[in-house]
C-alpha cells in the first residue's frame, strides 16, 4: 500500500518553519530553568567558592552546547522543510 501526501505549499511551510521556531523556544526554556535550578543547588551546596566557581563554568559550557545543537537541528529541520 503507497501513501501519496501532496507537495507542501509556500504557505504550509512558513507555518511549519513557525512550529519549528516555537519549539526551539519552548526548549531553550527549558534548558534555561534547568540551569537555574542547578545554579541554586549549587549556590546550596557545601562546595567551596572555588568549586562553585569552577560547577557554574562547567554547567554553563553544558547549556551553551546544548542550545547550540539545539540551534542546528532547528536550523536543519527548516532547511528539509524549505527543500
């Protein structure tokens, strides 16, 4: 059994291009809640300045990765949209 769809209109696509940029922003959240919830643990913790110090760093190269490889599937999944 084949299941044919119909070619996507211009219209269609900026409106899934619109979900696609939504849901990078919903993520992007996420993340940024995530870290505030980390940063406060660690602000908690009985870790010295120097290890907070060095725990915040960390956590935020984590992030910055994060957002970036979220930024590329998004910038990918427009691209198939776009095609």
């Amino acid at each position: 059994m084949l299941v044919s769809f119909p070619d996507l209109t211009s219209e269609r696509r900026i409106i899934l291009i619109k979900i696609v940029k939504e849901k990078l922003e919903e993520a992007r959240i996420r993340v940024r809640s995530e870290r505030e919830k980390n940063l406060n643990e660690i602000d908690k913790s009985t870790h010295g300045k120097d290890d907070q110090f060095r725990l915040k760093n960390e956590l935020q190269k984590l992030v910055d990765d994060i957002n970036n490889k979220l930024e590329t599937l998004a910038d990918k999944k427009e691209q198939e949209i776009l095609v």
